[in-house]
C-alpha cells in the first residue's frame, strides 16, 4: 500500500483538511483528513453512499470539533477516484477501508455512514470489532421488505423530489461525475449486503439516524436495525427531513455524532476528549 500527498485546501476557516490519496492493492481512495494527526480520541471515520462523494458529509466534517481527527473517504470508483477493473462488493470496500485507516493510524475510530455508506460502516465493525468502537447508520439500506432495484428508484425518486435543491444540484454532480456505469454496478453489492444478518454480528455500539420523511431508510426498517444490533444501539429521527441529513440537517447530525464519539472513547483510559 503506497500513500501520496495531494492538495492541501481549506474547508473550514478554523480547520484545514489535508487531501491525501491511499491505494490498496491498486485501488485509489482519497481521503481529507482534518483535525490532530496526534489526537488521542477515537477517530472520526465518514463514509459516503453509492454514486456520491466525501462532499455530502463535508459540512459534518467541517462542523466536528477541531480537536477530533476526521478521515472523510472517497471510496475507489466514485468522484474523482478511478474505477477498479471490476466491480467491488461491500465486503471489500471495508478490507480495503480498514487497511487504509491503519496505514495512516487512525485506529480505533467511530465509523459513520450514509447510505451504502452503512453496509461498510457495519462491515468494518464486523471484521475489526476491537478497534471500531461505534458506528452511526445514517439513512441506512437496503429493507429487504423493499428489495428490489424498481423499488429502490421509486424511493430515490420519492426522496429527490422532496430535498432540497442544493442537495440535488450536489447529489446529481456526484453521479455524473463516478459515471452510471460504476454505479449500476455497484448498485447490485448494494442490494446483495444482508445487513440485518451482519448487524447481529457487530459487538460496538450503533446509532441509527434518520430524516423523518426519508422514504429510503423508513421508520419501520430502522427500528428492525436497532433490535437486531449485537450492542446496544439507539434510533435518532430528525423531524421534516428527507434522505441526506448530512447536508440538510448538518447541525442535529454533527451533535449526535459527537456524542457518540465522546461516549464510546470512554473505552480509552488514556484519550483526552475532544474539546
């Protein structure tokens, strides 16, 4: 596994996060990093859904305190990251993922996901559950009660028409830009994941989010998560909102995921709580 330094930018006039990229076994992830490369907390892991980009928790990460270390992922084939020589299924997603957040010492971590973002998230507490220490669900798939490709486009449709334009214009820029192609075909990891079967075997402390109007990650689906969690595990529903709650409701995400992070570090007899 190679690291090469990439552009530094600012994302946060109190915070600078640092672009990086990592290949695992010849698979490119890009990772912005912000906060202490020191810090002594559990690390902040953000991992995005299918089709989107480290962009659609860039207001979370930008909003988490500056003394959290912060790793947002673009995982390989989306944004600007090229497309493996072949599809990637969930599982591989979070070998590589755990790999890559050991070779820049980030371990042990909170890992948050959106999306299909979850099925890593639980996957890595799965394959690494002394060092994954919590993990936040946010808007989580798929329901096997609706698990098919026609009713999923249904519910994406469902949600697009309900989000707000600025999350369109971003969600609509990601998929363009990782192309329909690598998204169709890492559509059919997406709906294969067992997630309930896999959650019973996840020992950390879980935390699932959703907007109250997401026709996505309904309430129903959400609550079979949490009573099949394998630790103790909770529901959070942020009132009027939709499916990306990390954009439209950036502030109540940003708290939930704090707390958690300063909850489960409590595990670390020697880490100093972020400020």
């Amino acid at each position: 596994m190679a690291l090469g330094q990439g552009t530094v930018c600012d994302m946060h006039p109190s915070k600078e996060a640092r672009t990086r990229e990592v290949l695992v076994r010849g698979r490119t992830y890009r990772v912005h990093e912000s906060g202490p490369s020191d810090a002594t907390g559990a690390t902040v892991v953000l991992v995005h859904g299918i089709g989107m980009t480290h962009r659609s928790f860039g207001r979370v990460q930008a909003a988490l305190p500056a003394a959290r270390r912060v790793l947002n992922f673009d995982l390989a084939g989306f944004g600007p990251n090229p497309a493996p020589t072949r599809g990637m299924n969930v599982e591989e997603y979070a070998t590589d993922l755990a790999e890559a957040i050991a070779f820049l010492d980030g371990w042990p971590a909170v890992v948050a996901g959106h999306s299909m973002g979850t099925q890593v998230a639980v996957e890595l507490a799965r394959i690494r559950p002394r060092e994954v220490l919590g993990i936040a669900l946010i808007g989580p798939v798929v329901d096997p009660a609706r698990g098919t490709v026609r009713q999923q486009a249904a519910d994406l449709a469902r949600d697009s028409l309900r989000e707000p334009p600025s999350v369109n214009a971003l969600v609509l820029r990601d998929y363009i830009r990782g192309g329909i192609r690598w998204y169709l075909q890492e559509l059919r990891a997406m709906m294969a994941y067992p997630m309930l079967e896999r959650i019973a075997d996840c020992s950390a402390e879980v935390l699932v989010i959703r907007g109250g109007r997401d026709p996505i990650a309904r309430a129903d689906w959400c609550r079979r998560l949490v009573a099949a969690s394998g630790g103790p595990a909770r529901l959070v529903e942020i009132p009027r909102k939709h499916h990306v709650v990390p954009r439209s409701a950036t502030g109540a995400v940003t708290a939930e995921l704090a707390r958690l992070a300063e909850r489960v570090e409590r595990r670390l007899p020697d880490a100093a709580p972020a400020a």
